[in-house]
C-alpha cells in the first residue's frame, strides 16, 4: 500500500497476523470488573493503544515483538480512540494517569505496574510476577 504504512503498519486494531500475542479485545467498561477478578488468579495485561499514532504502533509492535507472557499473564488490548470511557475509567480505577501507548499490569485487582512510550518492557513486566 503506501510507504508509510510500510512503515508503521495499518491503523487495525492488534490483527496483525505476525503478533504473538493472543490479544483479548477490552471494549466494555463491564469487563474492567472481570479483569479484576480475572487478576485474582493471573495477572492481567493491558496495552492501551493510540490506532492514529506511529510511536504507539511502534511501541505496540516493540511489545509484540518481546512477548514471551503467554501463559503467564491475561493480555487484553484497548483501542483507547473507540473507546475513551474504558480508558478513563482505567486511569481513575487503577489510580494511574492516562497515557498512550500505556502498559498495566494488574495483579490482585490492583495495577502493581504501569509505563508508557519507550518505558514499555517486557523485561521490566517479568520484575513483577
């Protein structure tokens, strides 16, 4: 297609079909009540992604890349431009401030971790499990 999607990929939701990651669609404020209880048992991850912006799909990209969380953790993904209210009640719920791109571990129905930009790491999410 054009060279900049080369680049940076489409503005597609986490469909890419090189992602190693089994990207659970968080797109209801219902499910931030599941996640909670979900992270009980797992720890959660969730990526709020910016589907507009090149260093979001950067960092989305560099996180997919490194993934090695699968049975480890719950990723869900959040397209935080279809769906602000999720990502505002994430920031007030889980007392973080808003950013994008932006990492959440959740642990115990509380965010025992959370970075945004060139601060998300992989690495730094294995401190914490």
């Amino acid at each position: 297609m054009s060279l900049f999607k080369t680049f940076f990929g489409s503005s597609d939701e986490a469909s890419s079909t090189n992602s190693n990651v089994k990207w659970n669609s968080l797109v209801d404020l219902g499910q931030l009540n599941d996640i909670i209880e979900l992270s009980t048992d797992i720890p959660v991850i969730i990526f709020k992604h910016s589907t507009r912006c090149s260093i979001s799909r950067m960092a989305l990209r560099q996180f997919e890349n490194e993934f090695d969380l699968e049975n480890k953790v719950t990723p869900f993904f959040l397209d935080l431009l279809n769906h602000r209210d999720v990502s505002a009640e994430i920031a007030r719920q889980f007392g973080v401030e808003h950013q994008s791109p932006q990492v959440l571990l959740i642990s115990k129905g509380k965010s025992v971790y959370d970075a945004s930009h060139s601060d998300i790491s992989v690495e730094a999410i294995h401190r914490y499990l």
